[in-house]
C-alpha cells in the first residue's frame, strides 16, 4: 500500500505513538513524518483553530518519528502495536455528511426506479423532465424555480420521493456520520453492519472546517452506504451509517496554502477500485464538478446561527458513484464481500486505502474523547 501523496503541498496527520500511548499530530516533510505536537497544537483541533494553519505547520519544530513508507507499511489491520501507526486525521470533530448532493445521478436512480424497467417510460418521465429544464437533468439548481417546476411534474408523473425533496429542493441533506475519535485511517479495517447485504463504498472529499464555518483543508473519505437499511425507511439512517469503523478519513489533510484551495476540490475527480478475494474488480470515479450544491453552500447549511460546532467538524460532501456493475449473478448487481480491498484516490490528495469487514469484527472503538483528554494532560500537552 502506498498513500501516493503528490510532492508538494502541506500535508498533516495524526499517527499513533507507542511510547506515549496516544496519538500525534505530524506532518510530512519530504520522506519523513514530524512530530508537531505541542502545547500549542496538541490536537488536530486546535491547530485547524489557528488562522493559518499550513504557516503554523511549516514553521513548527518537532521530531522526526519515520518515513512515510515505514510508517504506511504498519498502517494495516492489524499494525505492531510496538510501531507508529496511521490513524484518521480528525479528532475532537464531529464527522457531519451530505447526501443526494449529485442531482443528475439522483433522478436517473428514481426515474428508473419508478419506470420499473419499462424504458418506453423511463423516456417518458425523462422527456418532461427535459421539457420543463430547457436542456438535461444536469440542469437542476436545487431551490431554483426550475427546481420547483420539475418538483410539480414529477409529483405529476407520480415518481416523487424524500430523497428528490433534498436533491433538488432548497435544504440540503446533512447528518451526523460519526461521532468525534470514531474514524478510521488510511489500511485499517471498515466495517458494514451484519444486518446488511446490499452495500457499497461511497468515495467523497472530506472538508475539514473551524468553528468559524472556515474551511482549512480537504482529504478523502469513504462514507460506507448499507442500501438494503436505509433502503427499508430513511428513519434508519442512523443505524445504516454509524457503526463501528464504518467512517474512514484520510490518508493525511492536505491544508490549504498557496499551492491548494477550495477551486482545487471543486474540481477534484475521484477514482475509486474495489478489489475482492474472489478476484472481483470494480472501478469507479465521482467528479466534484457535477455536485449540485457547492462546498461552501454545504458548510453554511451545517453551521451557522441553527447550529454551532465549537470544536469545528470535518464536512463528507457527497458522491457521485452508484455502483450497477453485477458482482455474481446476472442483474444481482453489486455488493460487498469481506476482504474486499477499498482504494479511493485522487492525484492531489493521495489514496485512502481499507479492507472491508462486518463491523463486529472490526477493532472495537476503546480511545474516545476522554480517554485522549486523559493522555494528554498526563504527556503535559494540556
């Protein structure tokens, strides 16, 4: 495995350190990872609170722990525990998502979900659909009078549906993922609720935002999604997305400096493969530049005078990908198998790389909020 992190850029993390027994804030300077932990920046959190982030990096001092690659190399299901280890780059934020934010994608789903594999019909809803936009689906700005208009005709056309309500109307889809410390990094495992047999990985961009709502750096994140659970009633949600090490982040948070800024993530094109140990390969991408609603829209829509997050939040922003290859039988369509290798990559961001297991089988989550509160005040960085 390798993070295939590009050459330039600031570039920080949080890796596991035996000797303390908790986890450092490093970041990567050529080859090599640095210990930037300080009573300063004893967290995650509380370096993304400073001004510029990515300046305070590149002025630190610390202490050189390992390459990238030996360190990577550890990063693993089952790492030495006697060796500095990846972790995910979030601490002390909650983790927030957004869904249904590729409106495109969304209404081909629904308009061939209720067409019901007739395409005379299909084509039928589409051409209104076309008909009332002036051009393609693509079209749709969701709170737009089009928007609205496409809402009545598809009512009309009797293929409305909750989740058409956030694609196209005003309020954004945002929930809560999963809970501060919860996240996995780069090689461990991720897990899918037992109850589940129709699932599948959701590559995204992850933004990482301060508790002023300002957006201070990006990396990769994969939202598992359990189609079958959330499928039976949205009012599963909840259980269809938090559970244990069902959230992975990373490799590392690339902050934003004079080399990478929000234009760079409105661009991003992320590729995605799955690999299984039956020899399955699935390939996909989620291009940032068909999102309907923009970055900066999302985190207005989670933070703001209805809600503060004073330890800030890392923002998923949604994807693209809706997997349709068949995995086994034909028209059985995809779905996980354990061992499944998950790859979610992007050139400025690098490769969040995790094998997926039942979440019952994955490393229970022991290290939360109180337990790093505890480590660090005895390490006297608090």
């Amino acid at each position: 495995m390798t993070l295939n992190l590009p050459e330039i850029g600031t570039f920080v993390g949080r890796i596991w350190l035996p000797q303390a027994q908790g986890p450092a804030v490093v970041t990567r300077r050529s080859d090599r990872l640095v210990d930037i932990t300080s009573s300063d920046t004893p967290t995650m959190q509380a370096l993304l609170e400073q001004h510029d982030p990515a300046a305070v990096v590149q002025a630190a001092n610390g202490t050189d722990i390992g390459s990238v690659d030996q360190i990577t190399a550890n990063s693993t299901e089952t790492p030495d525990p006697s060796k500095p280890y990846f972790l995910a780059p979030s601490d002390l934020q909650p983790i927030k998502a957004c869904g249904v934010t590729f409106v495109s994608s969304m209404l081909e789903r629904v308009i061939e979900e209720k067409a019901k594999g007739d395409p005379a019909k299909a084509d039928a809803i589409r051409a209104r659909c076309t008909e009332i936009l002036g051009d393609s689906l693509r079209a749709v700005v969701p709170g737009s009078e089009k928007a609205l208009a496409l809402k009545d005709a598809l009512i009309a056309e009797d293929v409305w549906s909750q989740y058409l309500e956030v694609g196209i109307g005003p309020d954004a889809e945002v929930f809560t993922k999963s809970q501060a410390m919860s996240a996995v990094g780069v090689g461990a495992s991720i897990g899918l609720h037992p109850i589940s047999t129709w699932n599948n990985p959701e590559p995204e961009v992850v933004l990482a935002v301060d508790s002023a709502a300002r957006i201070k750096g990006a990396t990769l994140g994969n939202d598992v999604n359990l189609r079958d659970v959330e499928g039976r009633s949205a009012l599963l949600l909840g259980k269809a997305k938090d559970n244990n090490a069902s959230c992975a982040i990373g490799p590392m948070l690339r902050l934003f400096d004079g080399s990478f800024g929000l234009d760079d993530v409105r661009r991003a094109e992320l590729s995605l493969r799955v690999i299984g140990e039956d020899g399955f390969e699935l390939h996909g991408n989620s291009s940032m530049a068909e999102i309907s609603r923009d970055p900066e829209d999302l985190v207005r829509q989670t933070r703001g005078a209805h809600h503060q997050y004073p330890d800030g939040f890392f923002l998923m922003l949604g994807t693209l990908f809706a997997p349709t290859q068949d995995r086994d039988a034909p028209g059985g369509g995809f779905t996980h198998k354990m061992g499944d290798l998950v790859e979610i990559s992007n050139p400025l961001l690098g490769t969040l790389a995790n094998t997926v297991r039942l979440s019952t089988e994955c490393p229970p989550w022991v290290f939360g909020t109180s337990a790093l509160m505890k480590n660090l005040a005895k390490r006297k960085l608090i």
